[in-house]
C-alpha cells in the first residue's frame, strides 16, 4: 500500500516535471530564460526543453510591431501660442533580453520619452509652422527617439503626428486671415482682367485709326491719280486743239467751247436740287456753238455736206 501511494507520487512528480521542462514559444514572441533569478539565454519561437525547478521563463517579449498611442498634451510653441498634440509611435523590439532588462516599463519609458522631445521640437517652432511642417516634425523625432531607444533594443520605425488643434480664437482668426487673402486675390485677379480688358480695346482702336487712315490714304493717293489723269487728258485735248488752231482751222475752237458748254447744261440738267432753271444768258449762243461744230464736222468730213441740215428748235427769248 505505501509502495504503491509513493509510485503514484512519484509519477505525479514526474508528470509535473516534464511539463515544467516542456516549453513552447508562438511565432512573434521570445522568452528570456532565468536560472536562479540571473538571466541565461533567450528562447525563440518553437519547443524548447529547460531544467525543471532550475530554469523559469522570466520575461514573454513580443516582437511583432506595435503602435503605441501618445497621450494629447498641451505645447507652448515658439510664438507663445498653445496648441494641443496627439500622435502614435511604431516601434519593434529587436533584442528580447535588452527591451526585458535594460529599462523598468518599457511602454511608459517610450510615452515619456516621445512627449519631451515632442515639446522640445514643437517648441522651437512657430504656429505656422508646426501646423504646415508636420512631416518634418515626424521626421526629427523619429531621429531622436530611435536613438534614445537604441540601448533598450528598440527600433522605432515610425513616429506620426495625429492631430495639432490650435486654440478657438486662433482658428478664428486664421480663418479672418484666409477669407482676407482669398478676397485679395480675387481683387487682384479683377483688377488685372480689367487692365488687359483696357488694353486690347485699346489695341484695337489704335489698329482701327490706322486701318482708316491707311484707306483715307490710300482713297486719297487714287484721288490724285484720277486728277492727274484727268489733267493730262485735258491738257493733251487743249494741246490738240491748239495746234488744230495754230494750223489754220478756228473751228477746233468752236468745237472745244461748245463741248463745255454742252457739259454745263447737262450738269444743271441732273441737279437733283432745282428742277426750273433761269438762264440769264441768250440762247442763241447755244445755238452758235453748235452751229460751229457742225462746221467743224462739214470741214473735216466733206462728205457730211451732203447730209440733210439738223434742224435745231427755236428758243424763244
């Protein structure tokens, strides 16, 4: 009977053994392992063995990324102006055994440590700025806090800024700023659509003050050469008819004179401003005149002596 309980015993101290050797780490993790409280080696993912009431598992490291969320706090920036800032820091831990014993609580060292820097940062920054540079703003962090982890075997792969809320009054008042600038640019905007408005129509009436005198010069360049044409004309018919006369035939002269008469007379005819005409002149010297052309026809054609005399009307005086 008692060899039996102590058999039984025995197998229950060695089942428990054997569970207590037995160790299994998941994917993403590591287990740093004790031996009598001093730390001997780190356990990676998969089934390891320790030595039961020896060894103990000490610290579980995750080593998969993690996001850790930045409290929002209030920073004075360079300007005096207070703002209120989020953010998020990603970091992975590469060595187990450092992220376990080189820092006391790891989360809280990372917040705190993201959170000063972040107020010395911000703070050597205007408003502007901070609310326009806010990459910039990761990236100097990102700098300076990986490398203050770097001794705890942290990696900080990414630091990002949530959301940067200045004070009500100063929202107002950007947005006063913003309205005013919108409205100077569309006032300058209107004003130099005016400008080149103005200065095509003007364009386009000088180009049309010079097309007109280009055509009052030109109308008028055609108006002297019709004058002159017509000068020459008539200086080429005074000059025949006074060499008609200069060769014994008075009756070129005649005809000439009667030629302008006759012009006269159809000039009044089609007046459109009088249809009744008084004529303060004899009429029979109309009738002369073209008594003298028909001489001048009779002595240049001697043939037309034949021809029955034209019968001319009788004016009354």
């Amino acid at each position: 009977m008692t060899e039996s309980i102590f058999a039984i015993l025995l197998l229950i101290v060695a089942v428990f053994a054997v569970s207590q050797a037995v160790v299994v780490v998941r994917q993403g993790f590591e287990y740093t392992l004790e031996r009598f409280g001093r730390f001997t080696m780190t356990l990676r993912p998969g089934f390891s063995l320790i030595i039961p009431f020896v060894d103990r598992i000490g610290r579980k490291i995750n080593m998969m990324e993690q996001v850790l969320d930045i409290p929002g706090q209030e920073i004075i920036t360079k300007d005096n102006a207070i703002v209120s800032v989020d953010g998020v820091v990603f970091y992975q831990v590469l060595d187990a055994a450092k992220a376990a014993y080189e820092v006391s609580d790891l989360f809280n060292a990372i917040v705190n440590l993201t959170t000063t820097n972040l107020r010395t940062v911000m703070g050597g920054m205007d408003l502007d700025e901070t609310l326009s540079k806010r990459d910039e703003i990761n990236a100097k962090l990102l700098i300076v806090v990986d490398a203050a982890t770097e001794p705890w075997g942290i990696k900080i792969t990414r630091v990002e800024l949530k959301d940067i809320r200045p004070p009500a009054d100063i929202v107002n008042a950007m947005g006063r700023q913003m309205k005013a600038e919108r409205e100077k640019r569309a006032n300058i905007l209107e004003a130099e659509g005016s400008r080149a408005s103005e200065i095509l129509r003007a364009e386009g009436a000088k180009q049309g003050e010079i097309l007109k005198a280009e055509g009052r010069r030109e109308a008028a360049f055609r108006d002297a050469e019709a004058r002159e044409r017509a000068a020459e004309a008539e200086a080429k018919a005074t000059e025949m008819v006074s060499n008609a006369i200069a060769g014994g035939n008075p009756q070129a002269l005649n005809y000439f004179v009667a030629q302008k008469y006759v012009e006269a007379m159809q000039a009044f005819a089609t007046s459109p401003n009088a249809k009744t005409i008084f004529m303060p002149i004899e009429a029979s010297a109309l009738v002369g005149s073209l008594g003298g052309i028909g001489e001048l026809v009779k002595a240049i054609r001697p043939d037309a002596a034949d021809a029955p005399p034209v019968s001319v009307p009788r004016v009354p005086r």
